[in-house]
C-alpha cells in the first residue's frame, strides 16, 4: 500500500477538499465530517478512489508511526490492515457501491462503519 510521496500529498488533499465540500452541504454541528452513503452514491469514482486512498495512507502513517508493536496505546490499525490490506482500492470502491446499490435503507450509515463491518470484522471473524 506504499505511496509515492507526491502522490499521498495530493490523495491527501483531494480527500480534504471533498471531505470540506460533503460537510459544507451538510447540516451539523459536529466538528468533523461524516461520510455517509449518501455521499458515497453522489460522489465520482475519482472522488471515491480519493476517499479510499486518504483513508488507506493515513492507516499506513499510523502503523509507520506505531510499528508492529504499539506499546500501551489501544489501536485498531493492525485490524484495519488485516481487513483492508489486500484490497484493490478500485474492488473495495465496487464493493461498496454494490453495498450501498443493495442496501438503500442504509444510505446513512458510514462509509467508515461499512467498511469496518464489511471487510474488517469479517476476517476478524468480529461480530458484524
């Protein structure tokens, strides 16, 4: 999941700008933006694959940051790289496009909880 430099730096902001651009539409108080399905279904592939990467670099950051053995700080890295890790960002954006396509009703949960629940906890065998 190496990036080159450059490129993290402009997945970073592409992930930034549409992450400013979904909370300046939504109606919140909260601090940090919640990507939702509903975002997720109107946005582009381009801006999808950018939503995937940004999330997949700041993964590779902290376990650049926490190495194999986190000490004493409680961290869900290693399991998101265990769920995610072998993942085509072009196959976990179709996964979650089929996802949302097949679970309308679910157009508010996270693209973050989605995730989670469709591709980390399974190999986790976690409860989904």
């Amino acid at each position: 999941m190496k990036l080159p430099t450059k490129l993290a730096c402009a997945v970073a902001a592409l992930v930034c700008l549409w992450a400013a651009m979904a909370f300046a539409a939504q109606d919140t108080t909260c601090d940090m933006p919640l990507i939702t399905g509903e975002h997720w279904s109107n946005a582009t592939a381009q801006e999808k694959l950018a939503f995937l990467a940004g999330m997949a670099t700041v993964i590779e950051l902290e376990q650049e940051v926490q190495g194999d053995t986190p000490g004493e700080c409680k961290t869900l890295i290693h399991s998101w790289i265990k769920g995610i890790g072998d993942q085509r960002l072009v196959d976990m954006r179709a996964k979650l496009d089929q996802w949302y396509a097949a679970n309308p009703d679910k157009r508010a949960d996270s693209v973050v909880e989605v995730l989670w629940h469709q591709f980390v906890a399974p190999k986790l065998g976690a409860k989904q």
